[in-house]
C-alpha cells in the first residue's frame, strides 16, 4: 500500500515508523524542515520530500497522484484539511485522513463530506489521550482499558497483585470462582516477555494480564488480579492545555476536580469553560502549592502539560506526597518503559495511543479497529468476517480449525448484540466482529490474509 503523511512531528514520525516497518506499505513523508526529515530517514526506509504539505506542487513531487491514502498530521488542522482537498481536488486520493485538532472543528456536522471538505477520517489525539484517561478513572487499578464492538466489549490490562483471588492458581481454576460470566486471558507478559496462556498456566504476582469481558463484567475480574480499589473521587490535573481541559470538562460532573495552570491568562480562560472545576495558578511542581491542595487525599493526579520532563517531575513529586495514583503524559516512547519502573503508575503515551486509528484504515481485509499495545510491539484488533465457507479462511470454522500465525489468538467473538467468549470449539459465521490479540505485530500480514475474502479456499 502507498501511503502519504504530512507531517513529520511526533504523532507524524511515529505514523512513519509503524506504518514502514510492515514490507507492504511504501511510505513518503512531507515536511517544511529538511533536518528532521534527514533524521527520519536515516532511521527508516522511507522517501521523504521537503516542502509546505497542503502545495499542489509539493503533493505532486511526493506522488499523491498514485497513492492509496493521504495522511494529514501536521500541527494545523487548517493545513490538514486544505491538503485533503488538494488530494481529493487534484489527484483523486481514494482515502483522505486528517488530525484535527480543534474541538470547533471536529464538533461540526456538516463540514466534512465529499461536497464540503472530503476528509474521510477524522483523528484528534487529544481526544483519543482524554478517553483513554476517562478509562483508567472509571477501571481503578487497570493499566489499560480499550474498547471493542462500539464499547459493549473490553480488553483490560491489569498488574496481578498478592491480593488477587487467582494469582497462584491455574487459569482454569477461573470458572469456579466466577460460574455466572465469562471472560478471557489473552495474554500475560512476565519480565516484558509474552506468554500464551492456557489453562495450566499459574498468574504470578507482577504478571501483566490481559483479559477481555462483557463491560459489566470487567470488575468482578479485575479482583481475581488485584485488590479493587475505591472509585476516584478526587482528581488534580496539571496542564490547562488541549488534553487538560477536555479531561477537565469530561470529569467535572462525576469527580472533584482541580486544574492547575501556571499561566495566569490561559488560566482566566479555562476558568470560564469549566463549570464546577477550581482552576490554580501555579507550577505543579511546587511543593507547597501541592501541600496547600492537600495532596495527600488526591486519587488520582494527572500531569498533562506540553512537557514532558515537567509531567515526569511533578508526577513523581505528588506522588511522594501521598497521592494515590499518578500519571504522566510521555511523548518519547524510549521513556516510558524507565518512567513506569519508577514511582509514576501510568505513562501515558500519544503516540501509542493514536496510531491505532490509522493502522485500522491501512489493514487489508475488514479491520474496524486496532489498538497498539506493548509500545507497538502488540496488537489487539477487531476484525469482521465476511464471505462464505467456500471464500473465507475463518467464516464456518471453529478457532482450533483455524490456522492462525503464532502468538495470535482470537478471544471473542461479537454477533449482533451478543458477546461470546472465544473456545477452541467455536464456530465463527459471516458478519461476526472477531477480536484477535497479536503478541507479535510482524505476523500481522499473515493475519490479514485470514480476513480477505477469495474465490475459493476449500
């Protein structure tokens, strides 16, 4: 697939770096500042052209006239969705994808089309930052929360503690605890190393586990893991910016919340949005002012701003205050592995975050949705299943009969309205949404070759 990003920011180079890795995309990358696109391609395999992204010209010398997808990514959504209509304008790209930015934008129904402005897909980071948080508030003691089927499924990473009911115990032994629902383990990491569970396999404690559950049920299995915790009731954010402020807006009604801004008139204005949180101002990394806020009853403590060397600190300095839990916005990847060994619970990372919304439009086969897990390292993905037994790899077939790539396991299965937690002896039939975890993301070709539909495979 040829795939074109302008953009060669954060949230662009990371595009850049996923999206190449896999042998079948062919990737060129546009932007203003030769330097950094010098850097880019030192490390990648990747063309690269110097130039504005929305310049007809520039669009030309990088190909759009014989590419499969534009991906806009710059820092201005202005930019984004002038380059989507050159695009569509002069070169007829099939696929147009735009980050936007800016809530006014992105809230507008009419705007986007093929008659208005033809972006075809929409990515705010900001937003996907701010519902991943809303997950880790809502789930207490869960390291990560990602959403299948429209919500009505969930995938939940959780740190196995002492406390956890199942820890020391065989998987198997998991229906006995909990007879009346079901759930599934689709993957545990031990030392950073991926195991395949069964049900011999014993969860240890400091297991990272992953298990998928009807949302109902998400809680009655987060205690098999670990301790459950109390509800959130009382956040700090600190960063008025984009992120802080959608998160802000977000939990104002359901939790006592406080923002801190050290800038006195971006302060005054994220006071007038808010309706019941306090806003400060002030740096939150200062010791008294963190004092002041009684710290130390806090729940959860969000460091959000653009930096993240600030984030790193005035995490790991409310936390030595007392807050229960603290979480950091990370932008380099290299971080965040060093950042959760310390006193920080979650490093929370954009980049990581977001690159499923594009991995889910550059999937061959029926791909709705992709999460990348494990700093990209792993995949969950929603997949639906078309075609005839005579023309698809998986429709008519039960999961033992299915040959999937090692280290992929499908763990659920959505059929209309109802959720079924994946068996060896399932049957998957037409239209079913199917939901696979991939430990290893370099066999995800094999996978999608499962979900192309062909003449015939029998």
């Amino acid at each position: 697939m040829k795939i074109l990003i302008l953009g060669a920011g954060q949230v662009g180079a990371s595009a850049a770096y996923h999206l190449s890795r896999e042998e079948s995309n062919e990737v060129t990358v546009v932007d203003k500042r030769a330097d950094v696109l010098r850097e880019l391609q030192d490390r990648l395999d990747i063309r690269t052209v110097v130039g504005h992204a929305a310049y007809p010209e520039v669009l030309e010398r990088a190909g759009a006239n014989d590419v499969d997808i534009v991906v806009a990514l710059t820092d201005a959504d202005e930019t984004n969705m002038i380059a989507c209509q050159v695009a569509y304008t002069m070169f007829h790209t099939p696929t147009k994808i735009a980050r936007i930015r800016s809530a006014e934008y992105m809230n507008s129904k009419d705007l986007f089309s093929q008659d208005a402005i033809p972006v075809d897909v929409r990515i705010s980071p900001e937003q996907l930052v701010c519902e991943y948080i809303e997950q880790l508030i809502l789930y207490p003691g869960a390291s990560q929360v990602l959403d299948f089927a429209d919500g009505r499924i969930r995938l939940v990473g959780a740190r196995a503690d002492r406390d956890g009911l199942l820890v020391g115990q065989r998987i198997a032994t998991l229906k006995e605890h909990i007879p009346n629902s079901e759930a599934r383990i689709a993957a545990i990491y031990r030392n950073g190393k991926p195991l395949v569970p069964d049900g011999d396999t014993v969860i240890q404690e400091n297991d990272e586990v992953f298990f998928i559950s009807d949302r109902k049920d998400i809680r009655v299995f987060m205690s098999e893991m670990r301790r459950l915790e109390d509800p959130v009731r009382r956040v700090v954010i600190a960063g008025g910016g984009n992120i802080g402020v959608r998160l802000a807006l977000a939990l104002e009604h359901t939790n006592q919340v406080k923002l801190i801004e050290r800038n006195p008139e971006r302060a005054r204005h994220i006071s007038e949005q808010l309706n019941k949180a306090i806003v400060l101002v002030g740096d939150a990394a200062d010791e008294e002012l963190l004092l002041e806020e009684n710290i130390d009853s806090v729940d959860v403590f969000c460091a959000l701003t653009n930096s993240e060397e600030a984030n790193i600190l005035s995490s790991m300095l409310a936390k030595r205050l007392g807050a229960h839990k603290v979480m950091a916005l990370i932008n380099r990847v290299s971080y965040v592995d060093l950042v959760e060994a310390s006193s920080i619970d979650i490093a929370i990372s954009p980049q990581q975050i977001t690159i499923g919304s594009l991995l889910a439009h550059v999937r061959r086969g029926d791909v709705v949705k992709v999460h990348s897990l494990r700093r990209g390292a792993a995949e969950a993905i929603e997949a639906i299943a078309h075609g005839s037994p005579e023309e698809s790899r998986v429709v008519g077939r039960a999961i033992e009969d299915i040959n999937l790539p090692k280290g992929a396991s499908i763990v659920a299965l959505v059929r209309n309205d109802q959720v079924i937690i994946a068996h060896h002896d399932t049957v998957v039939e037409r239209d079913d949404h199917v939901i696979l975890f991939l430990t290893d993301r370099r066999k995800i070709e094999s996978l999608e070759k499962l979900f192309q539909v062909g003449v015939s495979f029998v």
